[in-house]
C-alpha cells in the first residue's frame, strides 16, 4: 500500500474513502502502517476497547511418495486477513481474502456491528493509532531468501522415492512403503490498537516414513517423522537411510511381539515423543482457553503442588530450529520461555490477550493460529519435561516388572485431562532388563493422577515435531522428555 503516515492526530470521516491505497503482493512492509493505523482508529473511534489485524501470506506444498511412485503433489498458495474487535470482555473475529483498504474496512465493519458497535457518522473525528516502528523479524535475521532455497518439487521426488527404496532394502515382509513431506512458507503482519506493528516469516518443514509389514496373520505398522524451522535445506539434509534402518528395526521387533496383558504396571517412557502425554493429559489443561471454560482441574492451583516433586516443566519458543519454535507469537508478542511446572509446583499458565482479559493470567507469548481464519488462542510451543538426576539405568533397575514404551502412537483425550495413547513399540521389563517385545499396549489415566506418578526423570531430555489441533485450528509443536517412571499406570491389552 501507498500512503505516508499522516502527520496530524487524527481523520475526519468525510476524509477517509477518498484515500488512495493499492495492495502490494509481494511482502508486507512498512508502507502499510498508514492504512493500518487508519483502520485501527476507525475501530476506536467506533467504541472497539481494542482492535488487532492479521495478515498473511502462505506458499505449502506437499509430497507423497507410496512404493516406487509419486502419488500426490498439493500446492496451496494462500492471502487473508483477519480483524479481532475486543468491547469489555467480548470479543469477535472476522477474516477476509480482500485485503484493499475497503475490504479490510469491510471486515472491520462487519465485527464492531456483531458487538453492537458502528462506524463513526460523517465529520467525526478519527485518531490516528500510532504503531511501533516496524518489528522486522524476517528482516533482522535474514529469512527472505528462506523460499527460494527450499527443495524444489523435482528434488522432493527424487529424495523420497530414494527413500522409499532404501526402506525397501532394510525392511522384510514389506506390504507398503509411504514417504511423505510437507513445506510450510508463511508471511504475517501484526497490527493492533495498542501500538503493535510486526512482521514475521516462517518456514516450517517434516517429513518421514510410514511402514506397513504382514506376515501371514502378523502384521505391524510403524511410523517416523522429523521436523525443523528456519532451515531451507532440510529436506536434503534428512539422513533417510539412518531413519530407514530404525523404522526396519522397530517394524521386525513388533511384527511378531507377543499381546500385552492387561493391567496396571510401572513403565518407563522413552524419551523425544514420548512427551506427547505430557503435552495432551496436562499441558491443555494449563492454557487458559480451559480457564475461561471452566474444563481444567488446575484452574485454581497455582502455587500448589500437582505432580511429584521430581517433576519440572517448561514451554517456550526459543530452541533453535525445533518444530514449535517462533520469533513472535500471532499477537505479535516476542516469544519467550514459561515455567510450568517446578519440582511439582504449579508455576504459571499459557495465556494469550484473550486469556489474560478474562482470567487474570499475564500474557506469555502463547497466542496462535493456524491461518488468518482463527483467531489466536493460548496454545503450546516446545513443551517438554525437564531433564532429571538419575541415569537411565536407574530407572529401570528400579522395576521388577513392568513395560518399556519405546514409541507412542495416537490416542485421544477427554475435556478434563482423562487420556488413552497407544504405545506402537513396547516390550517388558524383568528385573531391570528388556527381554521380549509387546504389542497392543494402551495406556489409560487421569491428568491429575499421572502427574504424580512420574517419579523418576533421566538426564537425556530429546524433542519431536508434533501437530496440535485446537480451537485456533492445527498448528506446530514440539514434544519432550527425558526417559521418564510413572510408578504405575493402567495398560489396556488382551
């Protein structure tokens, strides 16, 4: 857009649809803070206590690759906008694909009208809302040549179905071999009533395998996957023989593992993915979207104690690289690191303005959206179990019988915290040792119960990439833990 920043306090409404603006398509910049602060004092003017917009650019393309072919390549080319209107504790959002000054005007419109809320009348005065000088993330740290560095649809093809091939080769009684990546390219532009003005590119990229192996009446499925922000060379840089070869391995282990049996057990949880209990069964319950629902058991205890004392967590933004990391959040807030959890003490909450408004919680960077058709809600980042004092060994060594949960697989979660994941690689533990493998194991439990069962934490915290959906649509995370004991949990089997 064209238009220099005006120099007086504010518009006469009369003034306003005379204004000249053109859409650029090539990247938000500076040269949009003058309609933006335009907009956002119409909003005002209209009795809004605070307006936000969001803009968005985004280039996805994805790639499958099944047995020796190419069978799906989806390009997604999206630009939108939407507007968030707060009038006391209320708020409402609308988005657009227009983003000329009158559809942006439009949309804005439409939002102060759903809160009982009209535009200014002709000749009233309009402020101007001062922005920020622009916060330039992508620009700061270089991220514009992120796009055209990234694989191109033709390299994506060949490395997967080299993939694909050497799975082939490391596996046995293969019945599908599925390879798939995706590459997520975004452009933002925050700007709200409170000054706000910031913008911002990310790159977020994964890919992995999916294995499918029978054998008469045994059959197994194992899958693997990887992610990373920020590195446009990813894709050529995945090391897939290393991930074939223990995808091979896990698939020949389960593939003819014994059922479990049913019943209550101590476990020990690998690391990496493993936090993904950590991250459904307790870490939703600490945003404040559950707050305001009322749906969280730890909505009034802060301060006090609710896991085992052993127990220290973190969410934050700032690991390089990782699946989950971000400069900013969708609110255009810096990100930082939040103590959840310490030594078993509930420390803070995961808030976004929305949270912070209504429940008191201070604002901790955690306001995300899928795209600009979500309004941004607190949502994890990285979210990880510290790492502990005792050595792997330990915690095994303290375990006459019980179940080693290598991999976890999907599962489901109740409103409250109730949880049951699937554990795809398994095997039991005798007198400290791993002897033979398991499989069909579920594991099944409370939030509030779990967290203090988790006894024991090793010093070999690892992370992985995850996919989170919510009220503000899928976004990316990461998962963490070191080797974690849950002293006893039940495990559904045969």
């Amino acid at each position: 857009m064209t238009l220099a920043t005006p120099s007086r306090a504010y518009w006469r409404t009369e003034e306003i649809p005379g204004l000249q603006y053109s859409a650029t398509r090539d990247r938000f910049d500076q040269s949009w803070e003058a309609p933006l602060s335009t907009l956002l004092g119409l909003g005002r003017a209209a009795g809004a206590d605070f307006i936000e917009f969001f803009l968005e650019r985004s280039n996805y393309i994805s790639c499958l690759a099944e047995d020796d072919s190419i069978t799906s390549i989806s390009p997604r080319l999206v630009t939108g906008a939407g507007v968030r209107v707060f009038r006391a504790k209320g708020d409402c959002y609308v988005s657009t694909n227009d983003l000329t000054f009158s559809g942006l005007k439009a949309a804005l419109e439409k939002g102060l009208s759903i809160l009982g809320l009209n535009l200014p009348s002709a000749h009233a005065h309009v402020p101007i809302v001062n922005l920020e000088l622009l916060r330039d993330y992508a620009a700061s740290r270089q991220k514009e040549a992120w796009l055209a560095n990234c694989s191109s649809m033709q390299e994506m093809g060949d490395i997967l179905l080299a993939a694909n091939s050497t799975l082939e080769k490391k596996a046995s009684h293969v019945q599908a071999r599925r390879a798939a990546y995706f590459r997520d390219w975004q452009e933002v532009l925050i700007a709200a009533s409170d000054g706000t003005f910031a913008r911002d590119i990310r790159l977020t990229q994964s890919v992995g395998y999916s294995l499918l192996c029978a054998d008469g009446e045994h059959r197994t499925s194992i899958g693997q996957r990887v992610g990373d922000t920020s590195n446009p060379a990813f894709l050529r840089n995945w090391n897939y023989a290393a991930t074939a070869s223990d995808v091979a391995e896990a698939a020949g282990q389960m593939l003819y593992a014994d059922y479990v049996e049913s019943g209550s057990y101590p476990i020990v949880m690998a690391n990496q993915f493993g936090g993904v209990i950590f991250h459904e069964a307790c870490g939703h319950l600490l945003e404040t979207t559950q707050i305001e629902r009322g749906t969280t058991p730890f909505m009034n205890k802060k301060g006090e104690k609710i896991a085992h004392e052993n127990l220290t967590a973190w969410d934050e933004g700032l690991s390089p690289d990782e699946f989950g990391t971000i400069d900013m959040d969708d609110e255009g807030m810096p990100a930082q690191r939040t103590l959840l959890i310490e030594n078993g003490i509930l420390k803070n909450f995961l808030s976004d303005r929305a949270g912070a408004m209504r429940t008191g919680h201070p604002r901790t960077g955690s306001g995300r959206r899928q795209s600009y058709t979500y309004a941004a809600a607190s949502r994890m980042r990285n979210t990880y179990i510290a790492p502990g004092d005792y050595a792997i060994e330990d915690l095994f060594n303290s375990i006459e019988k019980g179940i080693y949960c290598k991999k976890m697989g999907g599962g489901s979660v109740g409103p409250t915290g109730q949880f049951n994941f699937a554990v795809d690689e398994a095997y039991l533990i005798e007198n400290g040792k791993i002897t033979k493998p398991l499989k069909g194991a579920t594991l099944i439990g409370e939030a509030t119960e779990i967290m203090n069962k988790i006894s024991m934490c090793s010093d070999d915290l690892g992370l992985a990439a995850g996919f989170c959906g919510s009220v503000s649509g899928s976004i990316y995370v990461t998962v963490g833990q070191p080797h974690i004991k849950v002293d006893s949990i039940t495990v559904g089997g045969r």
